[in-house]
C-alpha cells in the first residue's frame, strides 16, 4: 500500500513540477495579450475621437484643430501621436511628435493596421492605423502609444507573479 500511495506521490509531485511553470508562461502570455488588446481599444477611441473632430479647410482638406486636441497631443514627445493622412496624401501630425515623422500608407476605409514600430527617443510604439470616410473624404488616422509604460507594468506584474506576491 506504501509502495502505490508513494508512487502516486512521485506522480503528484512530477506532474505539478512539469504543469505549474507551464501554467506560469502562459498565464504571462495571456496577460500580455490582454494588455495589448486593451491599448489598442484605447489607440482605437482616439482614432474615432479624431475622426470626430476634424473638420475640412476651405480646400476640402481635413484638419485637427489644436482646440479640439487632448493636451496629451501637443506636448513634445508625450508617448502619444497622431498622424492623420487624406486621400490627396496630405498629412497632419500631432505636436508631441516634435519633428519626427511616421511613414504613413493609406489604409482603405473600414480596414485597420496594426504595426510596432521606431517612435521618438528610440520610443517602442504600438500603433493602430484605422481608414475612415468622412464628408466624402477617405481619411487614414493612426495613433500610436508607447509601449514602456505598459511593458513596465508588465514586468512588475512578472516580479509579482514570481516572488509570490512579495
């Protein structure tokens, strides 16, 4: 009876050895995904929101005026930007990404990217670039967010996860 209930022990004990870091990775993976998935609902409302608040100049081109911008938008490297493209391929961009410049394609309506990419001061940057229609208009609108935030966040929860809550 010892030699099963050790046996069973042994299994018990291998099988939580080879689960639980199993358990662990894609317990970090599933985070990590769904950290992503919320910045890009968030870069998302901001496409939306300034979809809503361009307005079209006297040439039939859109833009964004500072008034209706988030001050996030007009401070200098603030780890949030824009760029807003029409279809003649004119762009705007946000004050805070100084003079940094994001190479921007047109993206049909309707249709949305998502790409990482080089932002300002070597900056990691997600961004969601998103088509639209608007007053007849086919607008390309990408926001883009850093990503030191989140991955900080990310690793503190992997230290947390890790020390056992300590």
């Amino acid at each position: 009876m010892t030699s099963l209930q050790r046996r069973l022990q042994l299994g018990l004990a291998a099988s939580i050895l080879v689960l639980l870091p199993l358990l662990i990775w894609g317990g970090g993976i599933a985070v990590r995904g769904l950290v992503r998935e919320h910045a890009l609902a968030g870069l998302g409302h901001d496409a939306e929101a300034l979809v809503g608040a361009a307005r079209l100049d006297a040439g039939g081109r859109p833009v964004l005026p500072d008034a209706a911008l988030p001050p996030v938008y007009r401070q200098p490297f603030s780890g949030h930007y824009f760029v807003l493209l029409d279809d003649a391929g004119a762009a705007q961009q946000s004050r805070s990404l100084w003079d940094h410049r994001i190479a921007l394609a047109p993206v049909p309506p309707g249709e949305r990217r998502v790409a990482e990419l080089a932002g300002p001061q070597r900056q990691s940057l997600l961004m969601l670039a998103a088509g639209y229609r608007k007053e007849g208009r086919a607008l390309t609108v990408a926001v883009a967010e850093d990503l030191a935030p989140i991955e900080h966040a990310i690793v503190r929860f992997d230290d947390f996860r890790f020390r056992g809550g300590r």
